[in-house]
C-alpha cells in the first residue's frame, strides 16, 4: 500500500488544497494533526480513503490528499 506523498504535488492539486484550507477554515493546530499523522508514514489504499481529524476530513486516493472537508461533510472510501 503507498504512502502519502508530501512533495512534488502538481500545481493544481496544491492550490486547490490551499483553497480548501482557507474556504473551510482549517486551523494551524488542524494542519499540524495532519502533519503529525502524515510524520507517522500512514499507509494508504490505492482507491478513495479518508481520514478523520477533530474539526476536518482528510480525503484521498492513492497516494495523493485530494480535498480536505468539514465535519458536516460527507467523507467517501475507506477509512484510515
């Protein structure tokens, strides 16, 4: 199973999270859960995954985060 990719994102992939960030509000302390779980070498599914965090959604597929979402919001794939 691969791990998530921290580096050489695509361009677009990279500003729609930076989008994502700041039109859902997602906080240093979220971002920093996320970087600490990321630390850890979190194995993924090559399919849709997600992953849950207090206060935001982290949503991917493969390799690569694709969106981070609110709590609200409905999260699809495997979670891990």
């Amino acid at each position: 199973m691969p791990q998530v990719r921290r580096h050489n994102l695509p361009p677009a992939l990279l500003q729609h999270l930076l989008d994502r960030i700041q039109q859902r509000q997602i906080t240093a302390g979220q971002l920093g859960a996320l970087v600490d779980w990321l630390d850890r070498g979190p194995e993924v599914p090559k399919e849709r995954w997600f992953h849950r965090f207090p206060g935001m959604t982290v949503c991917g597929e493969g390799e690569l985060v694709k969106t981070f979402l609110t709590p609200d919001q409905v999260a699809y794939g495997k979670e891990v």
